[in-house]
C-alpha cells in the first residue's frame, strides 16, 4: 500500500504537469495567424474548458487599375516587375499578389441625372444605358442597380443580375427637377456599396451620366470623392453636355473620377454616347489588381495617398488616388 501511494501521488503529478503544459501550448501561435486550437479528440475537451482564439489583424491593400499605351489603348500582357508602387509615399512592406482581373465579380451603380437641363439627349441616354446593362452584367455573377437623381435620389432597380429588369429601370425614369449629384453618390456608395467584412471579393464601381451641374446638395463634392474612396469604388461618368465647351460640371466630372481612379467621358455627338459606355465596359474587363501588406502601417483612419507608376516607357497607369486607414 506505500508504494501504490507513491505511484499514485507521482501519476497525478504528471497528469497535471501534462493539463499545465497543454494550456500553454494552447496560447503559443505565430506572430501573424489566426488561431483556433480545437482539442486533440471530442471527447478530450471537458465542458467548462475554453480554448484561446487568438487574432492578429492583417492590412492588406487591393487596388485595381489599368495600363495603357501612347495611344491610350490598354496593355493587358504585364507583370508585377513592369510597376513600381508607393503607399504613404513609401514601398510596401511585401507584394501578396499581383494579376490582371478580368473575372472578379462586378457591383456597379447606374446614377442617371434626370434633372432639367440633360432633357435634349435623355431618351438616347437611356437606350444608351439599358444596352450598357445588357452587355455588362453577367447573370448569376454580377449585379447592378439603377438610381435616378434631380433634386433628390430615386431608387429605381435595387441590385440584381436581372439585365432586363435594370433596363426597364432605366426607362422608367423621368426628367425634370434640380441636380443634387453629390448627395446621389455619397449615398450610393454609403448605403449599398461600402464594405465593412469583405468574404467575396469584387470590382465595385459606378456610372454617372449627367452634366455635373450639382446645385441642390446637401453635401460637398469633397465629401462624395471620399465616401466613394472609403467604399474603395471607381467612378465613371459621362457627360451630357452637348455644347462642345468645357464648362464647370465637366470640370466636376473630371475631379470625382480621377480622385476614384475612373475616367470622365465627354460625347459631343448623341452617338458617341454609346462609343462612351463601350469605353467603360471594355475598362471594366481589362483591369490589374496588386495586393500588398503597407510599410508602418497604422489603423489610424488616416488618408493614404497611392502612386502606381509604370517602368516601361510610354505606359500610363490610371488608378485611385488613395484610401482611408480602418480605425482599430
């Protein structure tokens, strides 16, 4: 009976030096996982244990551009090494990823203007759009929807892969009233198109067709470029100026669609609207995507300035211009 003591009082020992070195492990895990240690068996784990789950946050940029020739035609055969990248005005800490992107699944936003003044060309317009829909949206992958805007926005089709719903939205709408453009993209991207927990990645993007004379707006033109930049979308507008000048809301067009890294479109000719939406779609196929983890990267809610630059000459890259740090 003594020595069956011993062994007894040595096995329970090493029972609990066996649970103390098991619930040191479970806290060990690499300096930038995410871990969750489930127990060895199902039968291991005791109702009243708890295992650490233990997160580290990864920031990881994506950012889409395009690459075009002297010509402005775009250039879809590059690499990683034909870029060079600033993030806050220094070189990533490490490139995660890096390939042209042609099949990530598109979000876009149709922002029509049916105000007063864009009454001369608004029936091609339309036709113009719904065709663009048609062309663009991919059933069971992509998906849309139609806003009108005058004075006040006007939800006209809510998201859907439906293309032929989306043109019959389009030709619902009706014109007349002011231009609050502002407030229709601030709240476009605010309400369906920013993204807090991204599980699917996708291309989000907008159309704006309208003159740019904003003058109803509750909110600025700088706040509008900066929603758009928080919910990382790229703006594309077409103008329905038809007077051959650039005049003020050209110049509007011009800024939200450069700070957003799209492109403003100015048809003189009621056909080359068409030629204009071509434009946008073929942009959307042609697009690069380069994922890289920031140098000093601090989730302060800091503006951070980007600058894609090629290093082959005579290329040009379009891009955004920045974004917005989460705050921790």
């Amino acid at each position: 009976m003594k020595y069956i003591g011993k062994y007894f009082l040595l096995g329970a020992l090493v029972a609990v030096a066996g649970l103390q070195l098991r619930a040191q492990v479970t806290y060990l895990a690499p300096s930038n996982a995410l871990v969750s240690l489930p127990p060895s068996s199902p039968d291991a784990r005791q109702p009243d244990e708890s295992v650490l789950t233990i997160k580290k946050r990864v920031d990881e940029v994506n950012v889409l551009f395009i690459a075009t020739d002297k010509h402005g035609k775009f250039v879809r055969n590059l690499n990683e090494k034909d870029f060079a990248i600033l993030d806050d005005h220094k070189p990533p800490q490490a490139i995660v990823n890096f390939r042209r992107e042609t099949d990530l699944p598109i979000e876009l936003g149709l922002l029509i203007d049916t105000s007063g003044s864009v009454r001369g060309r608004f029936d091609f317009e339309q036709d113009a759009a719904g065709t663009f829909l048609q062309n663009t949206v991919r059933p069971n992958f992509d998906k849309a929807f139609v806003v009108g805007f005058n004075g006040h926005s006007q939800m006209m089709q809510d998201f859907t892969d439906n293309a032929a719903l989306l043109a019959a939205a389009v030709h619902r709408l009706q014109d007349g009233g002011g231009t609050a453009l502002y407030d229709a993209i601030y709240r476009a991207c605010h309400d369906h198109l920013i993204k807090d927990h991204e599980d699917h990645p996708s291309r989000r993007a907008i159309v704006i067709v309208s003159d740019g004379e904003d003058n109803q707006s509750e909110l600025s033109e700088a706040q509008a470029i900066e929603m758009a930049q928080r919910a990382e979308v790229i703006i594309y507008a077409i103008s329905t100026d038809d007077s051959g000048l650039i005049l003020r809301g050209d110049k509007v067009l011009e800024r939200i669609a450069a700070a957003t890294g799209g492109r403003a479109f100015f048809p003189f000719r009621t056909k080359d609207i068409k030629n204009s939406f071509a434009a946008i779609e073929d942009e959307l196929r042609s697009q690069y995507i380069i994922s890289y983890h920031p140098a000093d990267f601090e989730a302060d809610g800091r503006y951070r300035p980007i600058e894609i630059t090629a290093l082959k000459k005579d290329l040009q890259v379009r891009s955004r211009k920045g974004y917005y740090a989460p705050r921790q």
